[in-house]
C-alpha cells in the first residue's frame, strides 16, 4: 500500500502552541479543531483500502481474434465507512484493448471512478476486444482511494491474472485433404483406396483370384453358381499438419510475423475443418510457445480435446523456429502413424522442406504443400512428380473470413 500526499500539522502544531501559551478561546478552538481534523485525516487514509476486496473474471478465456471480451471487475468493501471515492484501472496485455477505443484514448487499461458506500458490493463490467492472437493475462488490478477530505492518496495493487487465449482468426480458405493410405478404412466415399467389410453393397459372379474367403455361401447356393461379397469403398480419415513459423533457410537469423500470421491462420483453419469432419488431427511445429518456450505438439487423435490443443498450441506460437522445418519434421517421422495424411504449411517451399517432403512421401504417407509464396518452378515439378501435392493459397483466401 502506497501513501502519497501532505497534510500541514506543522501549522496544527503552531496553533496549538499559541493556543496553550496566550489562553485564547478562538486559537484554542483553532487548534483543537486542527487535531481532530488530522485525526480524521490519518485515521480514513489508513482505512481507505482496508477491508476492501476485489476480484476480476472474463466472460470466456478462450475466443477467436476479433471477437468481444467482457471483464467483470466486482468490489466488495467490507467495513462500515465508506469511500469519498475509489479509482480502479485494470491493466491490459498486447493483444487485448478496449472495445471501440477512439483516438487519444490509451489501450493499455481500462478504469472507472465511483463513490462505494458502507457495505456495499459493486460490479463493473469492461467491454474488451481481442486484436491479436496468443495467450493472455489481464492484470494487475490497481486501486486508488483517498481520506474523506482529500489530503492522501492511498494506492494498492491486486496481484491478478486472468488467462485469455485468442486463437487465430480464420481466413476464407477451402478445404484441401487428401485420403490417407492406412489400411483402417473409417468411412464411406465414392472411390476409396480399399474396400470396408462394415459395409456389405452386393454379390457379384466369382472371378479368379478372388479370396475364398470372400465367397458369398448363401448366394453362391441359392444362384447354384460362385458369387463373391462386394463392400462399399472406404478411406482413412486422418490428417497430421506440420507447421513452419521459418520464413527463410536461414531460421535463425530472420523472421517474417506477417508471413507466419498468416500460415498459423491458414493452419487454424485447415485445423478446424478436419476436425469438424471427423477426421483425426495431429500438429506437429518447428516454432516456440511464447509462455514455454518449448516446442510444442499434438498426437493424432479425435474430438474436441485435440482439437482445443491444436489451435492453442497454433494461438500460443511466436515468430521464431526453434530448428529448421526438415529436421523437425523428418525428426518426428517415427511418432506418425503409418500411412497418415501429411500436411505441410509452410510461408514458401525450400529446397531443404521438399527433401524433407519427398522422405515422408518414400515413407507411405501422402503429403500436401501448402505455402504461402510460390515455390521455385523446379522445386513445384519435382515435388509434383513424385506424388506430393503443391498448392498455394489464392489471394482471395488470404483475407478474413465473413
């Protein structure tokens, strides 16, 4: 607790003195008046902030880039005296700032001034919006009262930290995926790599080098000729994304966050369409995480639980590489289940990233590239002929989604 200002008890002193040494009734009144006055002074500026209880909670802590926040500050003053007047300010992070602030007015707190009574509890709402992805904490929560005549200023801070984490806004790209080459198919398509035993279509005549096991007994004696079971086509549904935050060969010597902003929002939201059709996801990057500093990743699974740690790890990602895309990639070969669909992001194509591509292509995985900048026409053809999918994000896909 911080006590700032003056009150003049020298002068309370000099009246008193003169009071007690000339008898006066009017300096006596005088000086007897000044001591009261600073013992009311003292005594309302230490119990200012006494007793006074402050909390902070956001209507939700995790939201997409653009969408409102609001922040519900409740203060409590416990004790029987009431306050002259309070001044809260709350403290904001980088990528939060108030909603609709005009120009001249500041973007790193939010404050409201008002006049507690004894006993009363009180609720102030801020309107926040999220400007920036990431992961967030508002706070500290600074209170600042005064004595009941205004001579101090009494200023406390309540140590809080509110998480917020801001996922990437979502762009308007289209969905790109391709079929996996596991042998577990999981669901039905118009032509798939290999047939689902789960959905039986029909009996057709028995051909040579059909399995016996696939001979429809029923069928064959009933028709009194060799018919074979026939199953509805079927794929795997699956996709591992690896992400490069590297916008150059040279990861260690620049970095480009316009470029990055962008592959972490296309990522976000290649992310969210795989998941919301079902597919397994998995994220694998060679960035930092701003609160770790580690390099974080998401085993393949299913649901809304991989899906929340996708985008938080792609929400908490910083500009810079912790390594060069090949070698964390190839480095993470092994954990991807066989067959998976891969799925590169990647500001620009290297010639070290389409080495890495073509081994996890050797290794029976169908891999798509997907960057932001053209790639080298040589490096595109020799990708594409070897089976990996190039493509590159049209402009109009790039913009933020309506």
């Amino acid at each position: 607790m911080q006590l700032t200002g003056r009150f003049e008890w020298s002068v309370v002193f000099l009246f008193v003195l003169l009071a007690a040494f000339s008898r006066s009734p009017a300096l006596i009144v005088l000086g007897a008046g000044g001591l009261v006055l600073g013992g009311v002074v003292w005594l309302t500026a230490r119990l200012a902030l006494v007793a006074l209880e402050a909390s902070v909670e956001v209507s939700a802590d995790h939201v997409v880039a653009g969408e409102g926040i609001t922040a519900t500050v409740r203060i409590a003053n416990r004790k029987p005296l009431p306050l002259p007047w309070l001044d809260l300010r709350l403290f904001l992070p980088e990528g939060i700032a108030p909603d609709k602030a005009g120009v001249g007015v500041p973007k790193g707190w939010v404050n409201a001034g008002f006049s507690p009574r004894a006993l009363e509890r009180l609720t102030v709402r801020f309107p926040l919006e999220s400007v920036q992805r990431g992961a967030y904490a508002l706070g500290p929560l600074r209170l600042r009262a005064s004595d009941w005549l205004g001579f101090f200023s009494v200023e406390r801070s309540v140590d809080v930290a509110v998480p917020v984490v801001i996922y990437p806004a979502p762009l308007a790209t289209r969905d790109r995926h391709l079929p996996s080459l596991r042998p577990l198919a999981e669901t039905a398509v118009r032509r798939g790599l290999l047939p689902d035993p789960l959905r039986f279509r029909g009996v057709r005549l028995h051909q040579t080098g059909d399995p016996r096991k696939e001979i429809h007994w029923k069928a064959s004696a009933r028709l009194r000729t060799l018919h074979t079971k026939l199953y509805e086509p079927a794929t795997s549904l699956d996709a591992v994304f690896l992400v490069n935050v590297a916008s150059y060969e040279q990861y260690w010597i620049q970095a480009d966050p316009e470029a990055v902003e962008l592959v972490v929002s296309a990522a976000a939201d290649l992310v969210r369409e795989a998941a919301s059709a079902g597919r397994q996801v998995g994220l694998v990057t060679n960035g930092i995480d701003n609160l770790t500093h580690e390099r974080p990743r998401s085993a393949l699974a299913r649901g809304p639980r991989s899906l929340m740690r996708s985008l938080e790890i792609l929400a908490r990602l910083g500009p810079y590489a912790v390594n060069s895309p090949e070698v964390v990639f190839l480095a993470e070969r092994g954990r991807i289940p066989w067959g998976a669909t891969i799925i590169v992001v990647s500001p620009k194509i290297s010639t070290g990233l389409a080495t890495a591509m073509l081994a996890l292509r050797r290794a029976h995985h169908r891999v798509l590239a997907l960057s932001i900048f053209p790639s080298q026409p040589e490096v595109a053809s020799h990708l594409i002929a070897r089976g990996v999918v190039v493509d590159v994000l049209h402009p109009a896909e790039l913009r933020r989604a309506v």
